[in-house]
C-alpha cells in the first residue's frame, strides 16, 4: 500500500515539522509514503468560501487518479486506532494501492472536496490546527501499521 498526504502550506512550527519528519520515516518501514506540500496563494480579499473553493481546486488538482481519498473533516468519521487499523487492512483486502490523505486550511475543505472523497475521518470533535493534524495523522498511520504487525508501540 502507498499513502500519500497533501497538506496546503508549510507546517509553520518547528516541533510539529520534527515530529511529522519522524513520524514520515517510522511509517517508511511499513508502507510507501509521500507529502506532498502545496502552496498557498494568500488572498485576504477572498471571502472564506470563496478561499475554500481555490484551496479545493489546488487540492483535486494534486490527487493521483484513482486513489482512495480520505479527507480529514470534523464532519467524518471517528475511529479508534484499533479501528484505523482494520480500515487498512480492509483496504489491502480491497486491493487498493495508493490511499491519498487530505488536510485543508485553516478554514477547512471546501464541498468539492469533501464530495470526491471516499472517506471523511475527523480525529475529533475539538479543534486543532490543520499543522497539528498533519502530526497526529501520520502517528496514527504509524500505530495502525504497529498493531496489524502485532508490535509493542500501540500500549
């Protein structure tokens, strides 16, 4: 299985960068993994959907055909790691090769994008920061692959 992850921006603190830095390399053990990093065009004038909606079509615009899109989204689905993990497993049993994983903005993934995703997950009905979820997504990516290969790190 290959995951790729597109985050819009730069992660703009240097511990969060470190942790996704060492959490990209754990989760290389276990399964190809790319970030893509797209840039954000900074337009103040923009209402916030409006912002949304270009951040959206610079998002679409990155996704390999036929991936698997899971969007985060405080509207998706919560799981457990546990639970995570048997989601990766049924992938693999559904012989899906590349999983593309989403994060937008501040302000959030516009409709469009929420509409081509195969998969919403939030990690949460508090709000964090898109840079902190980027960190916890690949630690959690890491742990799932930990508890399907019957390792230590998940207790």
């Amino acid at each position: 299985m290959e995951y790729e992850t597109i985050f819009l921006g730069k992660t703009k603190v240097n511990f969060l960068s470190e942790g996704i830095n060492e959490y990209d390399k754990r989760l290389s053990h276990y399964a190809k993994h790319s970030i893509r990093l797209i840039k954000e065009k900074k337009n103040s004038s923009l209402s916030i959907e409006a912002r949304k909606q270009q951040e959206g079509k610079l998002l679409l615009d990155q996704i390999s055909e036929g991936a698997y899109l899971v969007a985060l989204d405080f509207r998706g689905k919560q799981l457990t790691s546990e639970q995570l993990a048997d989601t990766i497993s049924q992938w693999e049993i559904q012989n899906i090769r590349k999983v593309c994983f989403v994060i937008g903005g501040p302000d959030g993934l516009s409709d469009e994008v929420r509409n081509r995703a195969d998969m919403m997950l939030s990690f949460s009905k508090m709000t964090f920061t898109h840079d902190m979820i980027r960190l916890f997504l690949l630690e959690q990516l890491y742990r799932a692959h930990t508890i399907k290969a019957g390792e230590k790190y998940h207790k």
